[in-house]
C-alpha cells in the first residue's frame, strides 16, 4: 500500500517533532522532513520530490504565518491538502484557515486516533471536519454576512435606506439620527463588509435578499 507524505509546518520543535512521531507512527503515512514557517516550506515545495500529500499547518508562526501559506498552497500547489493543527480555537481563525484553502482545522490537544482519522479522511475525500467546525462552517463560512458579527437591525435598516433614492441627509432624518452618525454606520458597514461605495451596498443587499428588486 502506497506510504503518504505528511509535512508538518510547526514553530516550536520539539512539538513539531512530537506531532512527526506521531503520524509515522501511524500505517503508510511518513514524514520526510519538518518545516518551522511557510517561508521554509514554500523553499522545500520548489523541488519536486519535496512536495508532500498532506501539511500539517500551524496558523501562527514568525516569516509567514498559515494563512499566508496556505493562500499561496492553495494557488501554487493545489494538489496539497492542508490541515490546520492549531492552539487558535476561535471563529473567526478558523473561518479565515477554511477560506484560505485548509481541507481541515484540528486543535492541537487533539486526540491521537482524530489526527490519524483526519489523516485517512483527507486522502481518501479530500476535507475532514470536526463536528465543532463543521457547525461554524454551516452558520458562518457560507454566511456573507460579515465575521465580526451579524448586521444589527438599525444596520439593515440603514441599508434599506440606501437601497432607496434617499440621500444621507434625508437618510438621517427618516431614522431620526444626525448626518454625523449616519456617515458612521456607513464607515462602519464599508468596513464590515469589505465594501467601498454605495453600489457595492446596494449589490450585497440584493445579494444578500435584504431588498428584493
């Protein structure tokens, strides 16, 4: 039976070793060698030979961190599949892991026999979800709205407002607010949404069914 490359990408050595002992010890999974940053790693992946089917991929670490590397997998070295093996056990890390292309997110307290089964599961299609993150995935990951939050009523109203032909003035009369505010909560959900204008509001509220046409 074919042996599986599994790369772990770990700051901290003596963890980064111990997290290597474990996977070659599981059946036809090996570890050819250990990487302390994505910097390193990216360095390793230009020779052929080097490029593994799995990487183990701590999220915070010194040069360049998971995220970064991960983005960079995901476009230079699809055939890798990521799995996050991280102390980062928040929403918004792991939605931000998932998005830049991990086919799983682990916890590094993780149970010996989960890492192993991750390990199988991703080989053989290609993700693993815990039940925890695959919760946050349904409610969040396929959410446009934004990880800071779900929008506020006030907010939504706000952006009905806009999706009008009411201007900001007379925006700030009808929700009884001063223009100062008004251009707050804009500033805010520019911000919040990654958006720059008032056409880009107007499109994720149609998109978002918060106005229909």
């Amino acid at each position: 039976m074919k042996t599986h490359k599994v790369v772990v990408v770990e700051d901290h050595i003596l963890l980064s070793q111990a997290i290597a002992g474990l996977v070659n010890s599981f059946d036809n999974f090996k570890v050819p060698y250990l990487c302390k940053n994505g910097k390193e790693l990216l360095t390793y992946l230009k020779t052929p030979q080097n490029v593994p089917e799995i990487v183990l991929m701590d999220v915070n670490m010194p040069i360049l961190n998971g995220i970064e590397t991960t983005e960079i997998i995901k476009k230079e070295y699809p055939q890798i599949n990521v799995i996050a093996l991280s102390v980062e056990g928040n929403d918004e890390t792991i939605i931000k892991m998932l998005k830049a292309g991990a086919k799983g997110y682990l916890l590094k307290d993780v149970e010996k026999e989960v890492l192993e089964t991750a390990l199988k599961e991703v080989i053989h299609t290609g993700y693993y979800h815990t039940k925890n993150v695959a919760n946050i995935l349904i409610n969040s990951l396929n959410d446009d709205t934004p990880s800071e939050g779900r929008l506020k009523d006030r907010e939504i109203e706000f952006i009905k407002l806009v999706c009008s032909e009411l201007t900001y003035k007379e925006i700030a009369e009808k929700m009884f607010l001063s223009p100062k505010t008004i251009d707050g909560y804009r500033d805010t959900l520019f911000q919040k949404l990654n958006i720059k204008n008032k056409i880009g509001l107007v499109l994720y509220a149609i998109k978002n069914k918060i106005v229909n046409l």
